[in-house]
C-alpha cells in the first residue's frame, strides 16, 4: 500500500484525486527479484483509467505472451506450484503483459510489480496465494496472472486506504469495490480471484490451509500491520513467500517489521524493490537478520525525511534527497 500510517501524509494516490501520471525514478539501493533483470529505472503510473497501458511494457522484452484475458488459468488445484515463468536470467515472461493488463490505479510501481510477479510465478510450497489490501486490483491482476488463483481480503470499507485516508467512508469504500470488480473482468482474471470482503483480522476462516504465498498491503498503522505479519505470517508454508509493501518507508509497516521478521529468526530477507520487501519463510541466523534489517535503516530515514519535507511543502529539498520530481511520494 502505500501508506496509511495515520500520520499526517498527503494522498499521493487517491483515485479519487487522480494524477493520471506515470513516474519515474531511480530506485535507491534496491536488489532485483531472483531471476529477473535488474530494473534501471522504476516506474509507478498512478491514473484514474484503469486499462491505460504503459508502452514502455509492451514494447519491453518478454512481453510476447497472451493478452489479457487469453490466457488460460491453471486447472484448480495447481495454483500453488506453478511451472517457472522463466529460464535463470532471463526476463520474467509475462510480467510485462501482466502490467499492461493490470489498472493503473494504485501505489505498486512497474519494477513493485514485476517483483510481484517473479515471486508468483516460480515455484512454491503447496498453498494458497493470499492477498491481504487489494484496493483497486493492480496487485491483485499481477498475482492472478502469475499465480493463477488468488484469494484477495480486502473490506473495501474506504479505510486505511492511502494516506490519509484512516477512518472508514462507507461512500469510497464501495467505488473501491466497484472499480475493483470491474478491472478484474477488464483483465479477464475474474474467475481466478476469490474477493473477500472483511478486515483480515477477521478472514483467516475464510481461507483454509497453509499459505504459499502472501502479499502485504492492507492497512500500514504499526497494530493491524504486525497483525498481519504475525498471524498471517505464521501460516505460510516452509519456503513460502511473504511480500510486504511499504516496508522502510512506512512508520507502522517498518516497526512492524523490526518487531517480527527481522528479529524472530523466522524469515529470510531476499531484497525489496523500492518499498516492496520480499522474506522467504525459513530459519534464518537473527543476528544476521537483524543486521540486514538494520542496514535499510538509512534507507528508512531518508523516506521519512523525504515525506516530512513533502508534508511542509519543501518538495526541492526532498528532491535533492533523491525523490523524483515526477513522483508524488516515496514507494
Ligand atoms: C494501498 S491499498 C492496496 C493497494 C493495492 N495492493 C494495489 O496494488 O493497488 C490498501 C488497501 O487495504 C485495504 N485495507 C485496509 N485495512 C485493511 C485490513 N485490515 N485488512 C485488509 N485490507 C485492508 C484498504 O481497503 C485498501 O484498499
């Protein structure tokens, strides 16, 4: 997500005051997901139209495979060990064909969900796909064409939305849920994604079994964020996959993180790409982890101050710490 704290950030995102610009930075001192090239240059499109396509992804290498809504899912059942996307190396086939078919309202950035799509598409433990924040579906669309099925929480209650956007609005929740369901059946993806619409607090009945993979983007405060990754976290299998966004970059979701996987000894830190941190459950040696954790803290720091100079109006000073003036905020 992107950043709900509750702390006092502007609405970089909000499709409801859509920008309907693309950015690009230079990702800082970001890792490449295993198997896919390393992303020179990162980029978010953040837009009210949700089919708008980027040209860079089509005319960008591996994007020869089916359009939207050609491909077929995979027999049920087979979800959770899909065959891999792509030779060692190689570009990650599909990632590109995925965001264009993806909408563009959102907060994930192109090399975010290309990262997405890698962890989705190699193989993993038996188990369900679980996203937990699914907002408008550009995550969703991503994990569905990598994953084939995906089960998607996500109360659509206008709450812990964006920032700035806490509190519940019964009215923004439902043009969430609206345009979610739509850009579903625009990326043909509808049959693979099971909507479930609770806080995920409450959700865990609604998903039976281990998890294989699990996307974190639901609300960022510091208790609902180590929620999420403590109790959903538990439940991914053995060689899972946990992906987290936002993480140093959000108060509560890096907090969250110090407090759970860089410190149990439960999770390995693969990288991130930008805000977007990718854990594989395993033992880990928690000194280790911690000092892993510990070096993104300068990374942390610098998005803070970056938001806090965005905040008080400075955005030249948070651009000579390295925002890209087309970016509205920090991912
Ligand atoms: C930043 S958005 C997610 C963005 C999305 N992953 C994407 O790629 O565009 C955060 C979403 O989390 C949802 N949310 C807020 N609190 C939640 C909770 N407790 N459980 C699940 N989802 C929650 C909000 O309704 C909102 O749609």
């Amino acid at each position: 997500m992107s950043g709900p704290d509750g702390a006092s950030e502007p609405s970089p995102a909000s499709a409801d005051s859509p920008r309907g610009a693309a950015d690009s930075r230079s990702p800082a001192g970001e890792s490449s997901p295993p198997g896919a090239p390393s992303p020179a240059r990162e980029r978010r499109v953040i837009a009210a139209q949700p089919r708008q396509v980027d040209a860079r992804a089509q005319d960008a290498p591996g994007a020869g495979v089916s359009p939207p809504g050609a491909a077929s899912p995979p027999p049920p059942g087979t979800a959770s060990t899909p065959p891999a996307a792509s030779p060692p190396g190689a570009a990650p086939r599909g990632a590109d064909a995925a965001l264009a078919a993806a909408p563009t309202e959102g907060w994930l950035t192109e090399a975010q969900a290309r990262r997405l799509f890698v962890a989705a598409s190699r193989p993993r433990p038996r188990g369900a796909v679980v996203e937990i924040g699914s907002f408008r579906a550009r995550s969703t669309v991503v994990l569905a064409l990598a994953a084939g099925e995906v089960v998607a929480i996500d109360p659509h209650a206008g709450s812990d939305r964006g920032p700035q956007e806490i509190t519940a609005d019964a009215v923004r929740g439902d043009a969430d849920h609206e345009a979610f369901t739509a850009n579903l059946a625009a990326a043909g993806v509808a049959d693979r994604v099971r909507h479930v619409r609770r806080f995920s607090s409450d959700a865990h009945g609604d998903v039976p079994g281990p998890l294989s993979l699990l996307f974190v983007d639901g609300a960022h405060r510091f208790g609902p964020a180590r929620a999420d990754l403590v109790d959903w976290g538990a439940r991914v299998a053995p060689g899972g996959t946990m992906l987290v966004h936002d993480s140093f970059s959000s108060i509560g979701v890096t907090l969250a993180l110090l407090t759970t996987c860089a410190s149990t000894g439960d999770w390995r830190y693969v990288g991130r790409s930008g805000s977007l941190a990718e854990y594989e459950r395993r033992s880990a040696p928690r000194l280790r982890e911690l000092a892993r954790h510990l070096a993104e803290l300068p990374y942390f720091a610098r998005n803070v101050a970056i938001k806090v100079l965005i905040v008080a109006g400075r955005r030249r000073w948070a651009e000579r710490l390295g925002l890209d003036p087309a970016a509205p905020w920090p991912y």
